[in-house]
C-alpha cells in the first residue's frame, strides 16, 4: 500500500455515540459502527449534575482505544454551559460545570471537548465574547493540561440571533483571543455552516466558503468537522440534523469535503439522528463510502 492509500484508508470517520454502562462502552459502539473515531459527552447534556470519570473506566476506554486503534476521542460539552450569560449566577454555573467537563477529559484521555461559544442576549457582542473568553481561562486554571495532546474546540454555531460563532470571524476571534491561555482550535459543522448562510453546495460557493475559512479560523486548527446534513434551508438558521446524503446539503459537498487536502488533519464525526438501530452505522458507512470514491 502506498502512503497516500495508506492515509486515506486510516482516514479519520466516526460518529457521537451513547456512553450508557460507561464511558469506555462509547469505544466499543463507535467499533461496531465501522468508526476510527468518535464523539460523547461524559455526562449528561442537559443536567448540571455529573460524576467524577471513574479511573477503571478511563482504563478500559484506552485498552480499548489501543487495541481497535480508535481515536482521537471528542467530547461535546453539556448544552446548559452559557459563558457569555448576561445573568452572573448562570455564567458562574457554567465556568464550573465547563471546569468539569475539562477534568473528566482529562481524565478520560479525550483528545478534544467541543464547545458552543453561547448566548449573549442582553449583552453586547464584544462583551459576550469577553465573557466567553474568560469563562474558559477561568474554567481551566490549574488544571493540568500542559503537555497533553488535549484541546477545546470553539465550535461554529447555526447563527441564531444573539448565539456567538454563526459568523466563522467570530469563532476566529474567540480562538486568537484564548491561544495565549488555553489550547484551543476550532470544530467546524456542516449544518451550521450551511444554515448559518454560507453556501458549501454549489462548487463555487464550496471554493468561496473555503477561502473565508481560510482567511479567519485558518485551516490547521479545524481539528473536527460534524459532518451533519441539514433539515432546513441554506441560511435557514434552523439547526436540525439529518441523515448524510438525504438533507438541503446532498452527499456531494461531503464527498467534496472528505477529499480537500487541506482538510487531511481533520477528523469527521457524525452527529446525525437516530432514527432506528444501525442509522450510526449506516451514516458512518455513507461517508467512508464518499471518503473512498
Ligand atoms: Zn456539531
Ligand atoms: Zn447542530
């Protein structure tokens, strides 16, 4: 196999899968639906609530990782987390449930926790993105992440009103602002791209959103792509996943994706519906089917 082959067929695809029964269990879903690499969260997304990673548990997810050569590990961040609340209790709730969803990555060994950058109703945009900033050097501080191959991803969002990350300059400012304090990078998803109002399905508009990539969050630090197609319309602002190949995005623009080179780096994690048993299956086998021809 020539090296080209070689690294195209370890090509990085997976999927978010369940972690019920631990979180090592994720290693053993994201195998059995044909993925080298995958997506939780390390606690429930929708409660304040969680539990500190059980190093038994941490264990088995790397024996597991090691023996089916999975990873890299991402984790989503809990939906509750506002950095950028204009309410300080919510704000305060937030840094430290963000504080813990960087102690479990820690310890779960999960290479990459992806973060929405949040709301700033009732606050300014500037002031939203000061706050976000800070709520992320407060978050981390003494922790030990230096040295570990560990990053939190500002991830674009559908652009809704007063949401930070629609527009991707945004995103880029939120990451150059933090670099100097935190390992960051950036998560970029289809369907918020594509609802946020750039147009990645026509080929030119594919050309066009790529130079704006380019010319705010850069290339190298879009660590993942969410490869999701959309429910709704291009610059609908309505973030509703669906299957890949069978939304407002088509099969084309993934393949598009999976082949640009400059995107070889990247890992490519599906978060589409669970419609029925096997759809994490079938949509990781549809993009690795896009990825090979
Ligand atoms: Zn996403
Ligand atoms: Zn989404």
């Amino acid at each position: 196999m020539s090296d080209v082959s070689k690294a195209k067929a370890k090509k990085r695809i997976g999927v978010h899968v369940g972690v019920a029964g631990g979180s090592w269990t994720a290693v053993e879903r994201a195998v059995a639906a044909g993925a080298n690499t995958f997506q939780i969260f390390s606690s429930s997304p929708r409660s304040w609530k969680s539990a500190p990673v059980k190093p038994e548990d941490a264990l088995k997810m790397q024996q597991l990782r090691a023996k089916h050569d999975v990873g890299p590990v991402a984790i989503h961040a809990s939906y509750l987390i506002n950095l950028c609340s204009q309410t300080e209790s919510v704000r305060e709730n937030s840094t430290m449930a963000f504080r813990g969803e960087v102690e479990r990555a820690l310890a779960l060994g999960a290479e990459f926790l992806v973060l929405h950058p949040g709301s700033w109703k009732g606050l300014t945009r500037t002031e939203g993105l000061k706050l976000a900033a800070e709520g992320i050097e407060k978050a981390i501080e003494g922790l030990a992440w230096q040295g570990k191959d560990f990053r939190i991803l500002i991830e674009n969002t559908a652009g809704a009103e007063f949401s930070l990350g629609g527009k991707l300059e945004q995103v880029a400012e939120l990451v150059e602002v933090l670099k100097p304090c935190a390992p960051v990078g950036v998560c970029l998803d289809t369907c918020h791209v594509h609802v946020a109002g750039y147009d990645i399905v026509s080929e030119d508009g594919y050309i066009e959103t790529m130079l704006v990539v380019k010319d705010t969050v850069g290339f190298d630090a879009v660590k993942v792509w969410h490869c999701n197609d959309a429910k709704a319309a291009m610059g609908s602002k309505l973030d509703r996943h669906e299957h890949i190949g069978e939304g407002t995005i088509g099969a084309a623009p993934f393949r598009r994706l999976l082949h640009d080179a400059r995107f070889d780096h990247s890992v490519f994690i599906a978060e589409t519906p669970v419609d029925q048993p096997g759809d994490e299956a079938r949509n990781v086998g549809v993009l690795r089917t896009l990825a090979a021809g």
